[in-house]
C-alpha cells in the first residue's frame, strides 16, 4: 500500500479508506470554522466578510449554493468521487 508510486493510485486508497486528501479535507475544516464563527459578535463578521473570497472558492471550485456544513462535506466527497473518473 504504501509503495504506489502515481498520485491517482494513493487518491482510490485514500477514497476507499474513507479519506479525503489534505486540501479536500483542508476546504471542509475552513468552512467548519467560519460557520461556526458567523453571528457570533460583529467584528468576527467584519473578519468572515473580508475573506469572502474563501466563500466564493467553495462555490466556485465544489459547484455549491447551499452552504450548510452538511451540504458542503457531501458536496466535496462527491467532487472527489467524480475527481477519480469511476462510477460510484
């Protein structure tokens, strides 16, 4: 398992482990974070609202409107099932 030299081979490992790779994983976690933060106080706002280029990345790069933790992590699992060009 661990000596697979292509980069596509360790991505189907990593599906069918159950694993997302780190920049997958990185996008959930982010998002995780700032909506949790939002509504919080108005300065944490002001911070959410200067980076709403991160917003604009997940709906761009994952094709999503709904931006409910939920729907995000289900939107980038299947954006990485479809990444590695086989039905599921």
């Amino acid at each position: 398992m661990f000596h697979y030299k292509q980069y596509e081979s360790v991505k189907e490992l990593q599906y069918f482990c159950g694993d997302l790779p780190f920049d997958y994983m990185y996008d959930i976690l982010r998002w995780s974070f700032y909506s949790r933060m939002m509504g919080r106080n108005k300065y944490l706002d002001s911070l959410f609202a200067l980076n709403a280029t991160f917003k604009n990345h997940i709906i761009d790069k994952y094709h999503s409107v709904n931006l409910s933790n939920y729907s995000v992590q289900n939107v980038v699992w299947l954006y990485f099932e479809h990444s590695l060009c086989f039905d599921v």
